[in-house]
C-alpha cells in the first residue's frame, strides 16, 4: 500500500530542535501570516467601541410626549392675541376733520390668519396709542371707514408730531387699543358722527390654525440562513447591551439603532414641499397628492423658521455668548407671552461660550478658578461649568445637544456652512392649551409632542417583524429578513415661543 503525500503538507524535519514555520501546517496562502506563524499572537477577540455611544436620539424625550392619531393629517388651532394692535401708516396729517388725522391699517404685516385691513377690531370711540420714530401720540378714533381710521389726538392739534408715512416705510406706525371713552347716555350707535355706518360690531376671538401630515419610514435588514449558523471569532456587542460571536446580531442592532435614530432626525429635520417643488405624490410609491405641503413633514427647525425667532451672532462666531446677546432674546419672549422657563439645547462650541460668558460675571472668572462651584479648593476638581442660569424672570437650563457635535450627524453639515450653521434651540418648557380637531375640545399637551399612526387593529408607532426561513419560517426565502416601520410627525405648538440659534 503506498501513500502518496500531498504537495501542500507543509511538515518537512527540521536539522535542529527549534520551531520554524516549515514544522507547522499552512492554513493561509501565506507561510508568514494567520494561524501558520510560529508565534501565537494576542488574540482580542472583543471589538473595540471607539466611537462612544454612537446614537443621537433621545431628543424628543425630554422635552416631548407621544400620542396616538387615527388621521391622515393633524390640524390644531392655536389662540390669537387678547389685545388689538396694528402696523399703518399716518396718510394724513388732518384728514376728515379741521384737526386731528387718517391712519390706515396695513394688511401684510399682521400675523393673524385671515386678516385683512379691512377687519380690524378698531372701533368708533376706542382710545388708542399711535407712535413710530417720530413721536407718540394718544388720541380716540373718529370714524372708521374699512381700513382708514380719523383720529383725534387728546393733547395734540394734529398728528404733525408723527409726520407722514407711507405704506411699509421706514416710519411704519404702530396702533394700540388701550381702552375707549363714551359720553354720558350714548350707546354704541348713537356716536358723534352719526353719519358713519362702520360703527364695528362686536370684535369676535381669532386664532390660527397649523396643520401637519405624518411620513412613513421604513428600513429592512436581511442575512442569509448560512450566515445565520455561521459563528465568527469576533465577539460584537450591540448599542442594546446584547453580546455574542453571530455578526448578524451587530448588522441587525446597528439597523435598528440607525432607523431609531432617523426617527428623531426626520422630526426634527422634516420640511414639507413647498410650492415651487418639483415633489409631489407621483414621485412616491403609491403616493397621493400634488401641490405644496402634499409630501414630506413639518420638523422642529422648518417649524421655527415658518412661525418661531431666530437669534444669528457674526458668522463664524456663535450666536447667545454675551449678556446683551440673551437678553435681546428676552425682549423678543417678552412679546410672545413670557414663558419663564426654557432648555437650550445647543453644540459644543456654544456651551462653552455660555460658561465662559457666565464666568466672566464672577470678579474671580478671568483666572479660571472659580467656574460653577464658588467655594473650589485645591484638593478638588475644578467645575469649568454651568448647567443653568437665571437671567431677569427667565431660567435656563443648558444640554448639549449631540446631534449638532456628531461629525456623523449635523455636525458635519454645520462645517460645510457656517453661516447657515445651526448652533443651538431653546425650547419652552411646560405645557400649552391648543384646541384639538380630532378630540374636539381644548388640551393641555407639550409645546412639542410625536403624533404616530395607531388603531386596534395596527399599531404604527415603532413596527419590527421578521420574515424568511429562520427560526418560525414564514416564506420560502432561505434568509431572514428583519423589517422597520413608523408612521408619525411632530406638533410644534406655539412655535412663536421657540427660540432657533444660527
């Protein structure tokens, strides 16, 4: 019986007693490299997580809630001022009368859905206050035909000290309603110009109506049965703490984490079509609809941008680092309602120039010694941070915001622009009172809640099933097929409270 060797049997004697790679079995094409060399090598079988947590959701968690909806679109009314105020513009200095003058309401500038000039709540023997750069005077109306006021001032002749103006001029006037004055037995018919027939009626409560539309969102992962039972020397580990040598877990977790994460990127990121998009329904499967607003979603920046305040500091420099910075931004919450306490939310560059701002309040600041914690010692460490500050009757709280410092994320999209770098967001805490058109009564809710799709039959809010051959096989793919879904949008209420930083 002969044998006959095999022309790769790598196992030839060697002349002296050492280990040489000629005494060993070659299981790589090469005899320097892999399980052949003579020398075990420090096998680390874990894989090294060297990017830190690696997701960005988590957002919307702490300043939002979620709810269920059973609609193709959410439509919510927000309530409008309580007092009447106007931009015009002076058209005459004396107009219908030996004294006094004519205002006339502008319609383009006021924010009310719907307004016109024409149906101001200005009435015949309201008080008001008119000013612009030029003076300010107070006065009562006269007479009001449509959008044209007479006016008469109580301690001037005319409405010279105000000059004239033109229609969104640079002297664009304001007008504010503060109260009316009726003589003894007159009612609201029998004024003293009785030949005015656009006397008002009584000023009815406006509001303004938002509407929002939920996005699908889908992402799919698949493995092959044969690489389901394969094992690799790898050991992985998942942003959900599971472990283990089947690399199909890491594809599958880091699907799911990539699709989590997407879910809060597109609520904050979503922009609806607008009306010179080339977007419509047919650019969608199965799609439906056509016209602005018809694809895509409202997220939190398009919302603030559309209805909120934007603060902008010199390009290249972040906006809110000084004390005269934020406290413009208070003026301007001022006007919207005064909501006291707010979380910013803002990229790393930014939270630094906020600790520094606040450090330099301290005499001690410019050494760096006494940052946060006032009493520091030289056994301690040094606290180089603030978490919050309370500036007039408003409280900030201050987070970083990872998604604007992952070079993954928005931090890469603020390096390639810096002027439209988005630097942070202050939003308001608390609850708000909307008038909702599904439940069909007021509710309280966030400034920022998550609407998802959900019924008894099929929940939308976060779906994942598994099709394919493995484990309880369902199809007659040899793979299995792992599926994501979500249906939702994001409710920006009272966006005019929000606060963008660029």
């Amino acid at each position: 019986m002969a044998i006959t060797a095999g022309s790769s049997l790598n196992s030839v004697p060697a002349p002296q007693k050492q280990t040489l790679s000629t005494n060993y079995i070659d299981f790589t094409a090469t005899a320097t490299a892999g399980w052949a060399q003579q020398y075990l090598p420090d096998l680390m079988e874990q894989e090294a997580e060297v990017f830190g947590p690696r997701t960005i959701s988590g957002f919307l968690s702490q300043v939002g809630a979620e709810e269920a909806m059973t609609s193709d679109q959410v439509v919510w009314s927000e309530q409008g001022r309580l007092h009447l105020s106007y931009k015009g513009h002076v058209e005459s200095n004396a107009g219908g009368t030996a004294s006094g003058g004519q205002i006339e309401i502008e319609a383009d500038i006021d924010e009310t859905a719907g307004f016109t000039a024409a149906n101001h709540g200005i009435r015949v023997n309201d008080t008001i206050i008119v000013a612009n750069s030029e003076g300010v005077v107070k006065c009562i109306v006269e007479a009001v035909a449509g959008a044209v006021i007479d006016i008469q001032p109580y301690a001037e002749a005319s409405l010279n000290v105000l000059g004239l103006s033109t229609t969104g001029g640079s002297k664009t006037t304001t007008i504010l309603v503060y109260g009316s004055e009726y003589g003894k037995g007159m009612s609201y018919r029998n004024a003293a110009n009785s030949a005015d027939t656009d006397l008002r009626g009584g000023n009815e409560p406006d509001f303004k109506t938002f509407v929002n539309k939920p996005i699908i969102m889908k992402d799919y992962y698949e493995v092959s049965g044969s690489d389901v039972a394969r094992v690799g020397w790898v050991e992985v580990s998942t942003e959900a703490g599971e472990s283990g040598y089947l690399w199909y877990l890491k594809a599958e977790a880091d699907t799911r984490a990539r699709f989590t994460d997407y879910i809060e990127m597109a609520m904050i990121e979503g922009e609806l079509n607008a009306a010179n998009s080339t977007i419509d329904g047919s650019d969608l499967v199965a799609g439906s609809g056509t016209g602005a607003g018809a694809v895509g979603t409202e997220g939190l920046f398009a919302a603030i941008e559309e209805r909120g305040n934007l603060t902008s500091g010199v390009t290249g420099v972040n906006a809110a680092t000084d004390l005269a910075e934020f406290d413009a931004i208070l003026a301007e919450f001022d006007k919207q309602g005064a909501i006291e306490e707010y979380m910013m939310f803002v990229n790393r560059a930014t939270s630094l120039a906020i600790d520094d701002m606040l450090a330099s309040m301290n005499s001690y600041g410019a050494g760096g010694t006494s940052y946060g914690v006032f009493d520091n010692d030289e056994d301690m460490a040094l606290n180089l941070g603030f978490s919050g500050f309370r500036r007039g009757s408003y409280d900030f709280y201050k987070s970083d915001f990872r998604y604007l410092n992952d070079k993954a994320t928005r931090g890469s999209i603020n390096d390639a622009n810096a002027t439209n770098a988005i630097r942070g967001v202050m939003v308001p805490a608390g609850m708000s009172s909307v008038y909702d058109q599904q439940v069909g009564s007021n509710m309280k809710r966030p400034f920022l809640h998550v609407r998802y799709r959900a019924s008894q039959t099929d929940d939308r809010r976060f779906k994942s099933w598994v099709t394919g051959s493995v484990g309880a096989a369902t199809s007659a793919l040899d793979a299995m097929s792992i599926h994501f879904l979500t249906e939702r949008c994001l409710i920006t209420q009272g966006a005019n409270n929000f606060m963008l930083m660029k």
